[in-house]
C-alpha cells in the first residue's frame, strides 16, 4: 500500500486543496493464507479535513488522474508470489534430485 497527498487536487465537497490523500492498495490471491499470484491494484482517496471517501469507481476526474500518476510509481512486491516461487522450486528440486 502506497499513499501520497496531492498538491493539485481539490476536495468536491469541501473545496480544500491539498488535503486528498490518494491510496494505492495491493491484492493477492492467497491459497490456505499463502500468497501466490496478484490480484492487481484498486485504489480509494479520502479528505483529510472532511473525510470524504472516493472508491476507484466514483473517483472525480482530477482525483482519478492524481490515482493513475501514483499507481505507475507503485511495484507489485515479490512476496505476494512467495507461493509460487516455493513451489517451483521444490519442483526443480524434485527434478533435479534424481540426478544427483
């Protein structure tokens, strides 16, 4: 999860600038509570000074274009496929092991 305040967005319902802070969110796909592939991105803004709540999917404009800037800087982490590298893995052991 990645959040940043930005300076060009205006609040619609309060009219106060600087104070929306834009959240980028991170989802995995977990089998028995252990990560194995990525879910993709979804992101949620809320003001600071009147709390209003914006999903990705009624996001004003302007709010939506501050989202798009910030989830190009955000990296999906390595350990949401910790699963699936650890199963690759002990298949190439398994294969690998008869030749040894």
């Amino acid at each position: 999860m990645k959040s940043e305040t930005s300076n060009e967005v205006t609040c619609p319902k309060c009219n106060t600038q600087n104070s929306t802070k834009v959240s980028i969110i991170g989802v995995y796909k977990h089998l028995v509570q252990i990560p194995f592939l990525s879910g993709g991105k979804s992101g949620e803004s809320i003001c600071i000074s009147c709390n209003q709540k914006f999903t990705l999917k009624n996001m004003p404009a302007s709010i939506k274009l501050a989202y798009f800037e910030l989830k190009e800087t955000v990296k999906t982490p390595i350990w949401f496929f910790s699963g699936l590298i650890v199963v690759k893995v002990l298949v190439l052991v398994k294969i690998f092991s008869r030749y040894f």
